[in-house]
C-alpha cells in the first residue's frame, strides 16, 4: 500500500511539473510570436516609410529645373551656401540652370539671389565666366544680382558679374581677400614621443606639412600664390564694377560692409529683394526658378564619398586655398 501511495504522488508531482512546463513552454512561444509580429510590424513600417521618403525625395529631385509658369517671366538662379565642387554652390549645376535660363524665350531677366560667404576660387571663377558670356550671348536679357544676408568673397566675385547688385541695408557684402588655413602640430608630436617619418620624392613635395616646421621658402611660395589670386580677385571686380567704386585703401583689404555701406563705396548699385527687382525693374512679376539642385541620390553618394575622403585625409591635404569670409571657417 505504501508503495502504491508513493508512485500515485511521484505521478502526481511529475503531472503537475510537466504542466507547468507545458504552461511555459506555451507563453515562451505565445510571446515570441507577439514579439516577431512587432518585429515584422516595425520593418514594415520601416520600409514603407523609408518608399515614402523616397518618392517624395525623387519628386523634388524631378521637380528641379521643370518650369511652373508659362509665358513672360522672370527666371531666379540660387546661389546658397558654400561654393565648392559637390559642395552646396557648384559650378556645374548653376552653369545648367543658367543656360537653361537664358535660353528660354519668355525669360524677360534673370535674377542671380545670392547668399553665400564664398569658397573655392576656382568655382566662382567657372560661374562669374559663365555669366559673363551668357550676358554677351543673349543682350537683350538683363541680369541682377540680390544678395541677401551674405554676398562675401567668393559670393561677391559671382555678384560681380551681373549687371547691378542689389541688397539689403543689413546684408554683408565684400571681404575681397583669400586665405589659406590650417594647424601646426610639430610641437604635439613631441610632447607625445611621435616620431614622423615623410618620404618625398621632390624637395618640396612636403610643402606645408602641418608636422613639420614652417620654412621661410613655403611660407613666401604660399604668400605669392596668395597675391596672385587675390590680383586676379580684385581685376574681376575692377572689371564688374568699372567706375562705380569709390577709391578706399580699404576696399580690397578683405574688410567686409554692410548693404548700406557698400552703397557708398560702389560696391553694389542699391536697396532692393528679388520680388522687388521682378516687379519694378524687370517687369515680370513671376518669377520662375530654374536652380538646378543635388537630387536625393546624389546628396547621399556625394556626402558618404566626402565623407570618407575626409576621414582618410591628413591637414597636409585639407589647406585649401580660398575666397572666404573668415567667420565659422566658410570659403571664399
């Protein structure tokens, strides 16, 4: 009898841990199909909103350069940020909204809205050229330039192009000057035991090294390079401007003015927004937007390779020379 009693209680015990079990094993599964349906769920979300954002990003990529207006109008081409090749200003892409511009026969004046700080010479100097024969291609086609908060440097060297220049009584306008920057880390190296070993293969293929001493024949190469595009700056905008500048010691220093300022040294022409110089001086209050912008593809290989460059780039390669508005570290 007690033999009995004692398997009827093992069968009984081993009855209820295998329930038990059975009740685990059955919430462990419950819970995991919760958990991979919300797993599913949020990819799917994820998915359909990343499909969203892109058809919306390639819509505004399609839209660039499609025209919204017919018959007698205005044509605008931004220039906003910094002027660089696959930076914000390109050459390339202003160029096509330019052509695309002038070339369109209801375009009574083009309007060139800029606000940037400047950047690469080199830019600017492929867009003030474009300008320049563009205006000569197609006369009976005026062009202003508006600059709105900035038009500095590099900005001002493509403003100089238009036929007048507009501002607003606060924007900045001038630093015509150029600059090259970077850091010497020679010190640094030392006080932290590295030893550096640079290799060339032409005596001065080590040209301003940032962790090497600065010699006085780099620092008079780097000073000449510097002068002669700051000539070529200050011919472009003797060019542009002709008689209207007023004779300052100061105008060609890299010193920067304010819109009214700028007035009275014949730097620019007048007070005045793009809405205005459509309306009152061109004549054709719609304005048609024929900047020609990164679409979203674009953007993102650009800004992973720059990226990447950057992170394999020593401050050797990164001193570049510019037109630039030495505030925040902008270019020319």
């Amino acid at each position: 009898m007690s033999e009995t009693k004692n398997e009827s209680g093992a069968d009984k015990q081993a009855g209820w841990e295998r329930g038990l079990l059975e009740k685990l094993a059955l919430e462990q599964f419950r819970e995991q199909r919760i958990s991979r349906r919300w797993n599913v769920g949020f990819k799917l979300f994820f998915a359909v909103y990343l499909v969203g954002v892109l058809i919306v990003a390639m819509g505004d990529g399609m839209g660039d350069g499609m025209r919204g207006s017919s018959g007698r109008h205005t044509a605008l081409v931004e220039i906003e940020g910094v002027i660089g090749a696959g930076m914000d200003v390109d050459a390339d892409r202003v160029v096509t909204g330019l052509r695309a511009a002038f070339e369109e026969e209801d375009v009574v004046g083009v309007i060139l809205r800029i606000n940037s700080p400047g950047g690469s010479p080199v830019q600017a100097g492929y867009i003030n050229d474009e300008i320049t024969r563009l205006r000569k291609k197609y006369p009976q086609r005026p062009v202003y330039a508006v600059i709105g908060d900035i038009g500095a440097s590099g900005g001002y060297y493509i403003a100089v192009a238009a036929d007048t220049i507009y501002v607003n009584k606060a924007s900045i306008v001038g630093s015509i000057g150029v600059l090259m920057a970077g850091f010497g880390y020679v010190d640094t190296i030392k006080k932290v035991g590295v030893e550096r070993r640079l290799l060339t293969a032409g005596e001065n293929k080590g040209f301003m090294d940032p962790f090497s001493p600065l010699t006085p024949d780099d620092k008079e190469h780097a000073q000449k390079m510097l002068e002669d595009i700051h000539k070529q700056f200050i011919e472009v905008v003797q060019k542009g401007r002709g008689e209207k500048l007023v004779h300052d010691q100061d105008l060609f220093s890299g010193l920067f003015w304010t819109g009214e300022q700028a007035i009275k040294l014949g730097l620019v022409d007048a007070l005045g927004s793009a809405s205005y110089v459509a309306r009152e001086v061109i004549g054709a209050e719609d304005i048609v937007d024929y900047t020609q912008k990164q679409d979203f593809f674009e953007r993102i290989t650009k800004g992973f390779g720059v990226a990447l460059v950057r992170a394999f780039q020593t401050d050797a390669f990164k001193q570049r020379i510019m037109l630039t508005l030495p505030m925040g570290g902008a270019g020319r």
